[in-house]
C-alpha cells in the first residue's frame, strides 16, 4: 500500500497536499483499494464554500457509493476534469491523475489536525 510521505491525510481515507494556500484532495490508495473497481465520481461543489469535513462528492464503485469529506474548510475552484471519462484513474493513480478537487483553504492552521504519513500509516495497518 502507497502511502506517500509529502501528504497529509484524514481519519476519512481523504489525501491533501498543501501549496501556498491551495490545496490538492483525493482518495488514498487504502480508499480505493477498500471500494474496489470505480466507476463514477460525483462532485458538483464547485464554486462552493464548504466547511472542514462537509461532504463534497460521492465516489461510486461497482458495488457501493461512499462519500467524500472535503479535509479542511474552503472554497472549491478545480474539480478534475479527467474522472468525468476516466473515473478508474482513482483506482491507478489516486496520488497522481485521480486527484479530485481542488480549494482555497480558509484557514491553514487547521492542517495542523491532520494526519501524517505514520499517524495514517498506524491508522489502517
């Protein structure tokens, strides 16, 4: 299982990486690996201001749909236009092709509630 060290993470399955005051989410490769083959990704929030941990979208696999938690408040401005076609691009590159969203962060000292790499590490092994 991929867990790349650069990212921070929730408690939810949600990957985020920060830069300036932008921040990229997905799904982790656990995530993924738990719904098995995707096969849609719903996310009509763009534009929208959401608080930390509000649904975003929902991601529906061959044999469930489950929610996705946005990690910390802000605005959504990219939603990948990729899954739209390519929703497997969660499945083979959730760090890379499969991010999801992406949002202005409201108030970057909240990423401090967020997990590490081994905190995460520790959370699903």
């Amino acid at each position: 299982m991929n867990i790349p060290a650069n990212l921070q993470y929730t408690k939810e399955h949600e990957w985020i990486s920060i830069e300036g005051n932008i921040a990229t989410v997905g799904i982790t490769d656990f995530a993924q690996g738990e719904l098995g083959d995707i096969v849609y990704v719903d996310i009509p929030s763009k534009g929208k201001t959401l608080a930390a941990e509000e649904v975003f979208g929902t991601v529906e696999a061959v044999k469930t749909v489950s929610d996705l938690f946005l990690p910390l408040a802000g605005t959504l401005t990219e939603i990948n236009p990729l899954l739209e076609s390519q929703p497997e691009l969660v499945n083979t590159d959730p760090y890379g092709k499969g991010w999801m969203v992406k949002l202005t962060v409201t108030n970057l000292a909240d990423a401090g509630k967020l997990l590490t790499a081994e905190a995460y590490k520790a959370l699903v092994h």
